[in-house]
C-alpha cells in the first residue's frame, strides 16, 4: 500500500506508548505531532531526546526530531489523524478514570474538521470510544458523528490498544496483530487504512465495544495465570516446599504451563486493567477480582516473610535488590518491588539500601525514610541480608561464592543455588 504521507498525525500524550508510536509513524514518513501536557517532556522531546526509557527508542527520536518529521508542543494543532494515548488509572475505589481521555478530546475538538480520523489507544473500560464520540458530538454540533443517525459521518472515530512488553515496544508495535474496533465499519477501515502504512503484524477490524473488552481481556487472562502462580508460593511456603521445583516437574505435563510467581503484579496494564471489567460487573467478575486480590496479596505476603528474616539479625543492612515492575526496565508504575521495598525502609529506616541499576535517584516513595541507593558491588560488600525483588540480569550474574555468606529472601527464584543459613535457633527458608 503506498504511503500517504501527505497525512498530518497527532499524538496526544507522549508517555511509554505515546513517544514510541509518534516516533515510528514519524519514521514512515508522516509529519507528526506530539501533544504532551508537561512542558518537560514537549522541551526534552524537540531537543530530540526521551524522559523515558526503552530500548533504540533515544536513537529513533533523535533521528525524526532532525529530520524534521517529529516535533511536539504542548498545544494540539489542525491535523487528519488524532491518536489519543493517555493514561486511564483506577480511583481509590478502584474505579476506571477516563478522565485524561475526555480530555484530551475536549483539546482536539477545537481543531477537528471533516475527514478526521480521531483513535483512542489508551485502555479503556468498555463504552468509552462512545464517550470521546459523544461528547465531540456535544463541542462541534457542526460535524456529524458516527453512529448518530442515517447520515454519513463527517469523522471517523475508532479503538485500537497497543499489546506490546517494556524493552522490545519499538518492535511489537510494528510486529504484533493490531485490534482495530470502529463505531461504524467505515471507521474501522479508515483506521484499519492509516495502521496498515506503518504495522507490519495482521490488522483485524471489529467494533469498538469489542476491541476495548479485547484489550482488558488479555490483561486479566494474564492477571488470572499470575495469581495462580503467586497463590501456589504462598501455599509452597507453609508447606516447606521448592516452588519453583514444583512448577519446574508440573510443566513437564504437556498441557500445563504455569507461570513464574514474583512478589505480586506490576505495570500500567496487568495490575490495573482487570478492575475495569470487575467494575463494568462485579457481580459476575469473581475470578477476575479473586486474582487481583491474589496478586495484591502476595505483597503483603513478601513484606512479611522478609520481615521475619530482618528480625532474626537485629541491625544488620537489608539490600533490596530492584524496584521497578520487571526486569531490565526503568518503569516503576504500581511495581510490586517497590511497594515491598518502601514498606521495609518505614519499618527499619537507614538499614534499607536499595539497588536498582535502572534509577538515578529514589522514587518519592522513600522520602524520610533514611533508605540509600546503593550498587550491587557496595551491596555485596556491605550487606548481610538480601531481598531479591526483581530479576534484573546484573543480580542474576552475582556469582554463589560472592554471596554464600548471605541471608537471602529470593521472591524471584534467581538465586535458588543460594545454601540455607540459620541464626540462633530460628531457621528460616531463602526461598519463598
């Protein structure tokens, strides 16, 4: 299909999704236009550099920004695709917010003109696309809406969510099937047409309903198997088991295949998305909302096993080892490490040192607590205890002579080679 690049495109929100998606679209050859709220981010971005991490991603933005094909403002400008891609957290009572999406069309609305195509990428709970419809019907009386009528519309408006893992976005965005849902067909296959100029991966068309219950579904498929996971090592705890032993000798069975447990669930999708569905039918939702439960237990769990490890060697230093949601990343979004590791510095302050080789400085979290940030070499040198909290590859190398000495809680399961070490007569396991 040839590339009509002609197109103006507009990215609003420039965050782990929004700058990687502006920048590859820019790279096709579009002109386009990234709209952040942070004057930081619009200042960081036209000087061609990136407020985040993420594998190529410094070297693509660079690239576009000098060539002219990405720029941003912290304003929205007239342009014939607008891709929303905000975020949509959870309130305190775990309700959905899709508060920065109606925002962000509010900001568009002034611009908008027939033959726009307007596409929410942010997760969002089912109804929403029909939200950001309505209410562009409500600011621009003037245009005719999709699915209002026997008319044809003037825009084309329609829902495709990004699937793509922290450290390899710049590639699934290009390589992964995308589910595109239209409020019409006709939206449909005008987004289905923009998507297929720069995805390589199948495009499938639905409606829009249907594409955002797509996206939440594949979040708590994943939060569900997690939970089983982190369930079977609370179990393996009290039962004084391996359980990474037993997952090893139960995926020999050639229809199972259990996950790894952790410390509990992180991230901007798996550890948020599922309470949308539990939110549209909490009556029906109960495995849904069991797992979430689950998972949000597990760090309650951890909290309180590696407690009974720090209390065993009154003031000795506990190296926290990680704080971001995953391996290998700098995304610190509703972690699980880092809820452990800042529950641990209130409790025991200045004896908490924290290593993450993927943070220059503390995350707020652990404001007055005394906690430091430390490396793993000043770990090893000057702590006795050891929780192991994420699986970076820097704390997988530590080699068993470098840290036979040490009492270790392992929520990872890296260091599974590490002997059993017993103080006074409390034995405690270094496995959970």
């Amino acid at each position: 299909m040839p590339l009509d690049t002609e197109k103006k495109v507009s990215v609003i929100g420039l965050g782990y999704i929004g700058l990687p998606t502006a920048a590859l679209i820019a790279r096709s050859g579009f002109k386009v236009l990234g709209v952040d709220v942070s004057s930081h981010v619009v200042d960081t971005v036209n000087s061609g550099k990136v407020h985040i991490e993420e594998v190529d991603l410094d070297g693509l933005v660079q690239g576009v920004v000098s060539r002219g094909n990405l720029r941003a403002s912290t304003q929205v400008e007239e342009s014939d695709v607008f891709l929303i891609a905000v975020p949509t957290p959870v309130s305190e009572d775990r309700a959905p917010d899709i508060s920065y999406i109606l925002d962000a069309a509010r900001m568009l609305s002034p611009v908008l003109k027939a033959d726009d195509v307007i596409i929410l990428e942010s997760t969002s709970p089912v109804g929403t696309t029909e939200k950001v419809r309505d209410l562009l019907a409500q600011l621009r009386p003037d245009l005719k809406m999709p699915g209002k009528g026997a008319a044809a519309a003037d825009v084309a408006i329609a829902y495709c969510p990004e699937r793509v893992l922290p450290g390899r976005i710049l590639v699934e965005l290009i390589n992964n099937d995308r589910c595109i849902g239209g409020i019409t067909p006709r939206c449909a296959r005008k987004a289905l047409t923009f998507y297929r100029q720069f995805v390589r991966g199948e495009c499938i068309t639905t409606n829009a309903r249907a594409a955002e219950m797509t996206k939440l579904v594949e979040n708590s498929y994943r939060d569900v198997n997690i939970a089983f996971a982190n369930e079977l090592s609370v179990i393996a705890d009290g039962l004084d088991l391996d359980v990474w032993e037993v997952i090893r000798l139960a995926n020999r069975h050639p229809r199972v295949n259990i996950l790894q447990p952790g410390p509990g669930v992180g991230g901007h999708c798996i550890a948020v998305d599922p309470w949308f569905i539990v939110h549209s039918d909490p009556e029906n939702a109960r495995l849904i909302r069991t797992a979430r439960e689950v998972n949000d237990a597990k760090i309650d769990h951890v909290f309180e096993r590696a407690s009974r490890m720090i209390d065993a060697i009154p003031g000795a230093p506990i190296a926290c080892l990680g704080l971001a949601f995953k391996a290998n990343i700098d995304d610190f979004r509703e972690s699980p490490a880092l809820k452990v590791a800042s529950q641990l510095a209130r409790r025991y302050g200045n004896r908490v040192k924290l290593v993450e080789p993927y943070a220059e400085a503390l995350p707020m979290e652990f404001a007055g607590t005394g906690a430091e940030l430390i490396d793993i070499d000043s770990a090893i040198e000057s702590c006795p205890l050891f929780v192991v909290l994420v699986d970076h590859d820097v704390f997988k190398s530590v080699p068993l002579d470098e840290r036979a000495d040490k009492h270790v809680y392992d929520t990872r399961g890296i260091w599974r080679d590490q002997p059993a070490q017993v103080q006074n007569t409390a034995a405690f396991r270094v496995a959970v």
